[in-house]
C-alpha cells in the first residue's frame, strides 16, 4: 500500500482518537488526561517514550539502519473558549475547547507514529515526536528543549503542521522564510494623583494620560515603521477608576507587540519605551512599563519547505500544494524549535464549506474536518521518509 492508502485503512481509528481528545480538552500545564491517553497510545504502539516538561512527551521511533534524526512537535492544550459548534463530539468541559486544532494535531502525530512504527524497518535514521503542552500559555517548547528532548538523538531537522480552515481539506499551504511573529506582552501602570470629577487641576488624569499613551503607541507601525513592514501594537484591556466623579490614582493597560524578526523586535521595544515615558513626563504622572520576552518567532528553511511541497505533493498531488502568499502575525512558540533546528513550519487544510467548517482559529465555532486526519498523518509519514531517505 502507498502511504496515503495505509493512513486511510487506519482513518476510522485516528477520527475516535480525534473526537476523545476534542471532548476533553485542557488548558495548559493541565494536560495531564491528554499525556495519559498519548502515552497509553504509544506504549500500544511499542514506540519508546520519555515525560518531559511534566505533561509533555518526547518519543522516539529508531530505524533498523543509522542515519539522521528529524523532529516534529505537535501541541496538545486547549483554550479558555466555550465551544458553540453543535458537534456530537464537542467539548464536555464548561468553558474550555480545542477552538486551535490541536486536539487534530495530536491525533494525526499518533497516527503518523502509527505508521511509522510499521516502517521502522526501512528507516536510516530516527524519527522524534514531540507532544508539546502548553502552547498557548508561555511556551512548552522552551522547557521540552531545556530538558533535552533535542539530545540522545540529536535532532537535525523539525516539522511541524497547523490546521487552517481558510483553505480545504486536502490541501497544504508553506511558503519559505519568516511565517510566524515574534511577540512581547506588555503591561503599563500609570500613576498619579486622584481628585474629585469638579476639581480636575488638584491631580492628575491618569485615564486621559493612559489614553494617550494608547493612541499615540500606534504610531508605532503607522509612522515610524515602513508600510512594507509587519508590525502589530495591541492594547487589549485597559482598566481603572470605580466612579464617574472621580479621577483614580491609577490607571492599567496591556497588550502584545507582534514583529517578523530582524532588528524590527528590539527598536520597537525601545519606540514603546520612548512613547509611554515621553507622555507621562509630560502629563505629570508616572509610567511603570513592563515588556516581557516571549516566542521568538518562526522562519522556515528553504530546504526544509522544499522537503514538504515534495512530499505533500507525493500524497495530496502537486496541484493541491499551495503557496502561502504571506505571513502571519499570529505567534507560535515551535519557533524555539526551528532556531534549534532547520524546520518548516506549514498548514494543513481542514475547511470544508458543505460542511459548516468554515470559522477561524480561536472562534467558539471552529471544528476541523476530520476527513483531513488520514491525509495530514500520511503527509507527516512521507516527510519522514523523503528526509531519511
């Protein structure tokens, strides 16, 4: 059988592992019923596995004869979301859902591991699959590295896949280069003197400095950054005061800095910095800025792209390997993954419009076409096998 027929005859199987995992879904660095069902899956499987970063799991596939060692990671939390889909399988947790697709990337990591465990025979060389928590909270794929999942065999390649349901199932989507933003959280506490609504001048305003501020960081992308340059500065929440006749003492906002790399992260930061300090020094409140470090962002090797539009091609036909025309801003921490390693970083369709699968990412309504598993693990499989071979 070709791979795509071997990963066909085990559809059935991987859909039930799928709809399990989407009806228990859980958030980050509590993954601990997703760890249990991957690890009692492999053990079946007779795939060697280790724990690492408490409810993640490195395992191992070793092939009959030496050669390299590729790595491909898939994430298994889930998002603080109320699933609204309607689906028969959908989430059994009260406000918590699989509304990113990961839920779909771990069944079809298992069921790539499935099929390359027969294969084992053939290969020159290893395969490790990373079953990586806590994606979207601070970033599993740091602490899995720094445990040393990358070692014992060294890893010289990484892969990995992401739904998307902006395209049909069937389909593949790369492109070469940045494909994911780097990103910083920030969070700004403005201070200064309360006073009553009347008697303004006996303060000072904290709310209209810490509007200032918010309006005046998106000059940020729109003047001091080039048009033809990815930059995002989101303020997402913004809280102070209790009553409309009064002018607190303290004012809070937080957002996300989202920049493609280069030396775009470091001068925006500083732009931040230079924006917030420069109003409150002329408001005459006082500005306590935080900017965290986060995902470093995601860049894919060319030749690690050409790997995946061949085989991708092999299994879905060379028609159905689309070009990614652009970006995203949108982060991803297997980033720390492709700075450890060369990788591709690429999207596997799972929309399908007579079916309702249709909504985005990170929506109550989304859901995957499970019909894409089969061909999402057959394209991980013959990755694997172009790479070792």
């Amino acid at each position: 059988m070709s791979v795509v027929e071997e990963a066909r005859s085990i559809a059935p199987a991987l859909t039930e592992l799928f709809y399990d995992i989407h009806r228990h879904p859980e958030l980050g660095r509590q993954e601990r019923r997703t760890a249990a069902l991957i690890r009692r899956r492999l053990e079946e499987l007779g795939v060697e596995y280790v724990p690492l970063a408490d409810t993640g799991t490195a395992a191992v596939i070793r092939g009959a004869k030496p050669g390299r060692t590729i790595g491909f990671r898939a994430d298994i939390d889930a998002l603080p979301i109320t699933e609204e889909t309607g689906l028969p399988y959908a989430s059994q947790t009260p406000g918590v859902m699989h509304a990113c697709g990961h839920d779909f990337h771990t069944a079809a990591l298992l069921g790539a591991a499935e099929l390359l465990q027969k294969r084992r025979g053939e290969l020159a060389g290893n395969v490790k699959l990373f079953f990586q928590p806590d994606e979207e909270g601070d970033g599993g794929a740091h602490r899995m590295i720094a445990e040393g999942c990358m070692e014992n065999p060294h890893v010289d390649a990484m892969l990995c896949c992401h739904v998307e349901s902006g395209i049909p199932a069937g389909t593949v989507s790369v492109k070469n280069g940045p494909i994911a933003a780097a990103s910083n959280p920030f969070a700004v506490t403005v201070r200064g003197r309360g006073t009553h609504g009347a008697k303004p001048h006996l303060g000072t305003d904290v709310i209209v400095a810490g509007a200032q501020m918010v309006t005046a960081l998106q000059t940020i992308a729109s003047r001091r950054t080039s048009p033809t340059e990815p930059v995002v500065v989101t303020v997402g929440s913004f809280h102070s005061g209790t009553a409309g006749n009064v002018l607190p003492e303290e004012a809070k906002f937080t957002g996300i800095l989202r920049t493609m790399g280069g030396g775009a992260r470091e001068r925006v930061k500083d732009d931040f910095r230079a924006i917030v300090s420069g109003i409150a020094a002329a408001m005459g409140v006082e500005a306590e800025i935080e900017i965290f470090e986060s995902y470093p962002g995601c860049r894919n090797d060319p030749a690690m792209a050409d790997l995946v539009r061949r085989a991708a091609g092999e299994v879905l036909g060379r028609e159905n390997v689309l070009e990614l025309a652009e970006p995203s801003l949108g982060t991803d921490d297997f980033g720390y993954f492709s700075d450890a390693a060369p990788g591709c970083y690429y999207y596997i369709g799972v929309g399908n419009e007579a079916k309702g699968f249709t909504c985005p990412n990170h929506n109550p309504r989304f859901a995957a076409d499970p019909e894409a598993l089969p061909l999402a693990a057959a394209v991980h499989v013959q990755c694997v096998l172009d790479f070792l071979r």
